[in-house]
C-alpha cells in the first residue's frame, strides 16, 4: 500500500562541500537550511540584511551590493525609538543613528566579498506581496510597523518577478561569473495575506523561478515548498501555529537538499562534526570527576583534528 507521494530528486552539480562558499539569501526559511549549514560547519554567509521575503527587496538589496553603494543618513527615519530602513529587516535596526548606518554598510560590503568567491547562492522566494509606501511611493523590504493605511499592498505579477528574478541573476553573475545559483519557494505559508492570497502568491513565485529557468538551465531549482506540501502533507510537520515547518520538516528537507546537492565525500566529515557538536552540548552530573575530564580530552583532540583538515571551522 502506497500512503505517500515522493517528489524524484534529482543530483546536482557542482556538489557542496567543505571547500564551498555558500551565500543565502531570502525569505525566514533561509534560516533553517542555514542552522543545519552553520550546525555541519560549512562555510557560508547567511542574510546579511536580516529576513528578505520578496524578489524585489532581495533584488534592491543585491544592486547596493554590486554597485557599491552605500546608505546616508538620510535613508533611515526614526520610529517606536528606533532607527529603521525601509530595505532591511527589523533585526538591523538600533537605537543609534550611526551604529545602524555602520552595521548596514558593512553588511554590503561583507555580502560583496563573499559574493565574489562565492560557489552556490540559494535565493529563498516567501511571498508575492509587497507593501508600497505611499508617501515616497517604493516597495518596502519591511514595514517596521508603521500604520498600514500608509502603504498599499500589491500582488507582484509573474512578470514583475520573472523581470526581478533576471535582474537578480544578472547582478550576481556581474560579481562571479562561476556562482552557482539555486532558487527555491519557501514552505512557510503567508496565511495573513488570507489562504487564497498565500496560494496566489506561491503560484506566482513558482511560475516565475520555472519561466526564468527555461531561458537559463544552468540555473537551479529546490522543491521546498513541493516537499512540504506533498510529501509532508499533514499537520503533525507544523509547529504549533500550523504555518512554519516542525523541526521533524526541517530535517526530512535538509535530507533530501543534502541527497541532491551536497557531495557525499563531505558525510564523513559531517558525522564527525555532529559528535563534537553533541559533545559541546553535553551537560555532565560531575565537571571535575576523571570520566568527565577524559571525555573532554578526546572531544578537545577531535576539534583539533577537524580544524587541521578545515581550518575555517571555529567552535
């Protein structure tokens, strides 16, 4: 008896491994394939501007970054005792002017360097929707809580995304001609837009990446959202608020990225990592009895030895 659909995945080239230089980029589910990329340490550089949920907040992010732009003070306003700025996440704002303005332009500069050596760039798409501040009429990365009636809420058209998903690629090949750039949708569902809206906008997203990938076939595509909601198709995969992926869903898809993409000369390393993982974690009845001690003596000689053969992993 068949109890569930399984979406074929397929092996990609060029493989990820210890030597890559991974950029990520996108929407929050950018941040669960990275803590397992951060967890397995591979070296990677993961929304330096805080969540992106739509192609043109990540679009307007990467033409600061190519055309080495740089942000004035003049591009952050004060609001709930903050300073914010309209293209980046909340997590970027502060309470000081120039601290804020410092951390943002190093943020570009940092995403610029790795772009530049950078081996696999994944673009993590969340929403179709996108807020336009009217009183300068421009589309916001975020909204920084300010009143809603100051904005008008729009539905990117295939076009529109298809035009920025372009750009996008462009902008980063303009920096690494050899980067290899991996798109995918990400399974959380924008269920504030409304169930209808969210799958409009999924579709969207969708038919845009696959329009941009005809014309390109070096470029690459991710099933998370397929996974998620084919293979995955019940509750139980939910977190509580049945919208963002359980830890269980996060796991079975990093299994099946790490089936298609990373290189299975890497799982030996990757297992050793994850036992001095676990070691660092572990928390023992006595810290100064022997049997402790030596347990730290071998975990202390395993992280040596995984930072001779990788110098870039730092505990």
């Amino acid at each position: 008896m068949k109890l569930q659909t399984q979406i074929p995945i397929q092996a990609k080239e060029p493989k990820i491994d210890y030597h890559s230089q991974l950029t990520l980029i996108g929407s929050c589910f950018v941040e669960n394939v990275g803590e397992k990329l951060e967890y397995y340490k591979f070296q990677n550089l993961q929304n330096p501007f805080g969540i992106l949920f739509h192609p043109k907040a990540i679009e307007t992010f990467l033409w600061m970054v190519s055309n080495e732009d740089e942000y004035t003070p003049e591009d952050l306003f004060f609001h709930n005792e903050l300073w914010h700025c309209f293209d980046a996440h909340s997590c970027m704002s502060g309470v000081d002017k120039q601290q804020m303005l410092e951390r943002l332009n190093g943020a570009l500069k940092t995403t610029k360097a790795q772009l530049t050596s950078t081996t696999h760039v994944i673009i993590t798409l969340g929403t179709a929707w996108v807020y336009r501040l009217k009183a300068l009429d421009m589309l916001v990365a975020n909204c920084h809580k300010i009143p809603q009636n100051e904005f008008t809420k729009e539905l990117l058209s295939i076009k529109d995304i298809t035009d920025s998903l372009n750009h996008i690629v462009y902008l980063i090949k303009k920096l690494n001609k050899a980067a290899n750039v991996i798109f995918t949708v990400s399974p959380v569902r924008h269920i504030k837009d409304g169930f209808i809206e969210n799958t409009r906008s999924k579709a969207h997203l969708i038919s845009a990446i696959h329009e941009v990938i005809a014309a390109q076939p070096e470029l690459n595509y991710f099933p998370s959202y397929e996974l998620m909601m084919d293979e995955l198709r019940d509750y139980r995969f939910y977190k509580d608020d049945m919208i963002h992926p359980s830890s269980i869903a996060v796991d079975y898809i990093w299994e099946k990225f790490q089936e298609s993409w990373i290189a299975i000369e890497s799982y030996a390393t990757m297992k050793a990592v994850a036992t001095v993982q676990r070691g660092l974690q572990h928390r023992p009845f006595q810290e100064n009895s022997r049997q402790h001690q030596q347990f730290l003596h071998k975990l202390e000689f395993k992280k040596n030895h995984l930072q001779e053969k990788h110098p870039h992993i730092n505990w």
